[in-house]
C-alpha cells in the first residue's frame, strides 16, 4: 500500500467496523479513516483497543452531519458526537476529522454559512485545543440532503474564515473551473483528497467506481493536486451499487492498486513540473 494512499471507511458502508478489519486485513490495507457511526455501534472505547490491536493508521475521522443547521435543538446531538470524535481522534493520532455541512435549512447560502459558523462554535474552540485540524468536504449538489456546499471555491469560503480546512472530493468536483488555482492558491488547508470513478450519464447518485472503470479524468486530476504542492493523503471513497455488486474486499484491492500505480507514475512528471 503506497505510503499516501488511504481507504475511507464508506468503502465498505454496509459492514460494521469488526468486518471492516478483517477485510482491510485481507486486502492488505494499513491506513484507514473511521466514521462516527460505525464507532457508536461498536462502542467508542472497544472501537479503540480493536483498531489498535489490529495495527490500523487512522489518519481521519468522519461524521455525516444531518441535522440542518437551522435545527438549534438537534445541533446539540451533532455537538456531543463531534466532541467524541475529537476524542476518539486524540487517542488514535489521527490528525483530520472532516465533515460535510448538513442541510441549508432552506436558507440562502450566505445564510446558511452564518448559521453553520455559530452551530461549529464549540467544536472549532474544541479542535483547536487539541491541535486536530476540522475539514470541511465539498458535496455533489444531488445530496442537498448532506450539504450545501458544492464547490471546493466555496467550501473554502465557508472553512477559511472559520480556521478550518478542507477535504476535496474529486468526484463531485473535477469539472470545476479554475479549480486547480483554487487548490495552488490554499493548498495549506487542503487536509484530505478524495477519488472514485463515474460513469458519465449515470443517473443513481450515489455510484462511485472503482477508479479507471469510469469516464473521470482521475490522473490528470490528481496530477493537478500533486503540482499544486499537496502532499497528504489519497483517499479512496467508494460507494454505491456497482461496488456492493462487485464485493467490497475486490473493489478496495482495485482501487488501492489504482492509488499505488497512479502515484508512482506521477512522481516524477510532478517533480519536473515544479
């Protein structure tokens, strides 16, 4: 597994975490993020000792935020299972938890972003005490459901001010313009990057593929972040039917070798273009 490369725990989205380690186990993966869901279930301090035990890298957490921020009653649950993450993230080393915004609420963007920076308060004060860097992630605009973010511009309005970063998901936005000055010019609050495949024309969101199954220009793509001067993570995101019909140990394999060779093919057309 190439030393940048990463596999995110919505790979296998349908399994608990006990079945994700004995699959990352069986597809060699030694670096994986962890969601908030899947640790609650397993119990935050047994998720622990068995990630530990079983030799996993955690270099992020993630939690899918769902309460709109308008919701001042529900945002106090999001409060409690951020501040565990942050916790939980502590005593793993991991050094990223990211997020999506949650719903608008039915409110202008601008409005919804002051409303969102007053609901993050406490977490913001929370992570900064501990030193662990908050990412917000740029969403596909089908899932207003989870986000009112869609653009990488625009997730880095709303995380800048706030002292917070970002994780780019590749997927829901390759064809963004000027996205790739956007990444040179902030590459510093660039904690996370993520790749899947899509099939263009598709109409089932979410379907990710494994990368190289679909139409994404994924090597020019992560070609560009790379000369931009990011040098974390690659993380493989994968979700959706065309991976549970495949099985999710072959598709992870897939899309590790992908990572691994992309990489290794990129370093030095990047070390020259700089």
């Amino acid at each position: 597994m190439h030393p940048r490369a990463s596999v995110n725990p919505f790979c296998s989205v349908r399994d608990p975490l006990a079945v994700d380690l004995v699959t990352w186990q069986k597809a060699q993966v030694v670096r994986a993020g962890l969601s908030t869901p899947k640790l609650a279930e397993h119990g935050w301090r047994r998720a622990v000792d068995d990630v530990r035990s079983a030799g996993i890298e955690v270099p992020y957490l993630v939690h899918g935020i769902l309460t709109p921020v308008t919701d001042v009653r529900g945002w106090r649950t999001e409060h409690d299972t951020l501040a565990r993450a942050l916790d939980t993230a502590a005593e793993l080393g991991a050094r990223v938890v990211y997020f999506c915004t949650g719903p608008s609420g039915g409110l202008r963007w601008e409005d919804a972003a002051d409303a969102f920076a007053v609901r993050m308060g406490p977490t913001i004060d929370r992570a900064l005490d501990m030193d662990i860097a908050l990412a917000v992630e740029n969403n596909h605009s089908s899932r207003p459901e989870l986000s009112f973010v869609f653009s990488v511009a625009d997730a880095l309005a709303l995380a800048e001010p706030l002292g917070m970063g970002v994780c780019i998901d590749l997927y829901c936005c390759w064809v963004e313009r000027g996205l790739q000055q956007t990444i040179r010019q902030n590459v510093d609050l660039v904690h996370l990057v993520q790749v899947s495949d899509f099939v263009i024309g598709g109409r089932v969101q979410p379907d990710r593929r494994v990368p190289g199954d679909g139409d994404l220009p994924l090597e020019r793509c992560v070609g560009d972040v790379l000369s931009a001067g990011y040098t974390g993570l690659i993380d493989l995101e994968l979700l959706g039917p065309w991976i549970e019909e495949e099985g999710y140990e072959s598709a992870i394999n897939r899309g590790i070798q992908w990572i691994d060779e992309t990489l290794s093919e990129l370093a030095g057309t990047v070390a020259t273009s700089r």
